[in-house]
C-alpha cells in the first residue's frame, strides 16, 4: 500500500452568519536540524534557569535592609520564620520563590519575598513584605524607608495604630497597599498620591476619618480601593 506524499492538512472551523468557514492550514513536519535547535533551546533555557538559581542561593541580602527589617521585626515584637531565615540570611529559602501560593501560605508568616538579580545575581533586594493577622500592636516604623526596593506590604488584621504617616508617599515602587482591619485613626494622608505605580490600596475598617484626598486621583494604576 502506498502512502499519501501529500503534506498533512489540519482544518480549523469558524462559524460566520450560520455558515460554516474551513481554513485549511498546511503542516510541514519539522526537520531533524529544527528539532535539534529546539532541543537545544530547551536545554539551555533549563541550564540558564538553574544557574540563576544557584546565583541566588549564593547571593546577600543588602545589609542595609537587614538591618531595616530587624528593627521593625523588633518594634512589632516578631521572630522570622525558619523557611526563609535559613542560617541568619533574610533571603534565603521561601523568600527566593516566584510562587503566590507559598508566599501567603499560613505557616510562611510573617514573610518576605527577594530579588537577587542585582550585581549579577549576587545582591538581593527585599521586595515584598507581609505580615498578616498575627495580632501584632505598633506604629508604623519609618524604617520602611530603609526597605526601597518594597513593592508589595501586607499588614491586614492586626492591632496597629497610630495615624498612617505621610512617608509612606516617598515608598515610590508599592504596587500594594494593604493596611485594613487595624487600629489606624486620622486623616489617610495626600502623599498617598504620589505612588504612581500602586494599583491596590486597602485601607477598611480601621478608624480613619476625613474625605478622601483629592491627590489619589493621581493614581493611574490604580485598580482596586
């Protein structure tokens, strides 16, 4: 039995005013020297990723937000947790993950997360900080400013209070804000509005009083209040 030479066809059905349209596509079978590049593509993605995984392992937390994150940790009376404190080294273990699911997971708490991409992968930066319904009391320390690489900070559910100072404007790289269910009282400060890149603020259920500033208008990225 011969086989059919033809070049394989692969049909693909659209539907227009109750009529039924075939786009015929041609399908021409990869060649042994395309499927050598793309097994070598593949291979060296995978190699290029481990060796950026090994970097960061290897990599140091800026001593500057060490110290930062300590002191605040100190004021707020809480210990780091032992899967990404590994050996004294803030970024280290769960902090190095790109995965939502293990950052807010309940036993990683109080977490941060890093981005050791810095000085060929060598520096690590803290980028994201959440510190989530652990009934902890406080203010709101300035040492935050000592973190400026944060773009993400997590304190619902807890007892802080305090008014929300106006410093948190100059946190320039926030994407999201989340400060709700606390003690916070006063005005919600119009240096808010200089964070241009934030697109969540939450700031509920706290005993904040006063209108909103009119310089939130300012914030184009802002996708949930």
């Amino acid at each position: 039995m011969m086989r059919n030479s033809r070049t394989p066809k692969s049909d693909i059905l659209f539907v227009k005013k109750g009529k039924k349209i075939i786009l015929r596509l041609m399908m021409k079978p990869l060649s042994s020297s395309s499927n050598f590049l793309l097994y070598f593509f593949f291979f060296f993605l995978v190699f290029f990723r481990c060796i950026q995984s090994i970097n960061a392992q290897n990599a140091t937390t800026d001593p500057s937000e060490v110290r930062a994150l300590n002191s605040i940790f100190q004021q707020w009376r809480i210990q780091a947790v032992d899967s990404w404190n590994i050996s004294g080294e803030p970024c280290s273990g769960t902090a190095l993950t790109q995965s939502s699911s293990v950052f807010e997971d309940p036993t990683n708490n109080p977490a941060i997360r890093c981005d050791c991409s810095f000085k060929n992968n060598t520096l690590c930066h803290i980028t994201s900080l959440r510190v989530y319904a652990l009934d902890k009391r406080g203010v709101i320390p300035k040492e935050l400013l000592d973190l400026p690489f944060l773009e993400f900070l997590k304190i619902d559910k807890n007892f802080f209070s305090g008014p929300l100072p106006t410093f948190l404007g100059n946190m320039s790289k926030l994407w999201l804000l989340s400060m709700a269910q606390n003690n916070f009282n006063g005005p919600i400060p119009k240096e808010l509005g200089n964070l241009k890149k934030l697109y969540l603020l939450s700031l509920g259920n706290n005993n904040l009083s006063g209108t909103l500033p009119p310089e939130l208008g300012n914030l184009v990225e802002l996708g949930e209040l």
